[in-house]
C-alpha cells in the first residue's frame, strides 16, 4: 500500500486479513485497517470469522500415519540412516 494515509475498501480488506492477523502490515496500514473495520461490520464479521477458522484448524492436530505406514517409514528411515556416507 501507499505511504499516505489511503481509505481502504472491503475487498482490500479481505486481501489484507492475513498480514493483519500475522502483523506483518506497515503502522500506516494497521491503523487503514482498523479504520476501515470501524465503519463496516460485514468486514469486522468477517475477520472473526478467519480468526475462528484459524482457531479451529489450530486446534484439530495432525492425524497419525495408519500403523503399517508408520512401521515402512521406520524401516526405511533406519535403513537410510545406516548408508555409508
């Protein structure tokens, strides 16, 4: 974005969310955001939604490999790691 102050407009903002959420956006930035967010609850909904989906994901950990995947990854770690040099 530009160094002077810009008003944003919703789709900037759907663009923007994860380098506001991940606060990588420029001071001048967050403070469009937030200004912006102020005025618009559809854009406000919807960055509490992200942040639930974020959480959620966040939350459901990896699965496990099926135990006769876990048992040849093993072995061919193992026999990997035996291999000269």
């Amino acid at each position: 974005m530009k160094d002077s102050p810009v008003e944003l407009v919703c789709r900037e903002v759907v663009e923007l969310v994860n380098e506001y959420l991940g606060h990588a956006l420029s001071p001048e930035d967050h403070a469009a955001f937030d200004a912006h967010l102020a005025g618009c609850p559809p854009c406000t909904a919807y960055l509490e939604q992200m942040k639930t989906v974020i959480a959620m994901a966040g939350s459901l950990g990896a699965p496990r490999p099926a135990p006769e995947v876990e048992g040849e990854l093993m072995d061919l770690f193992r026999r990997w790691s035996k291999k000269p040099s």
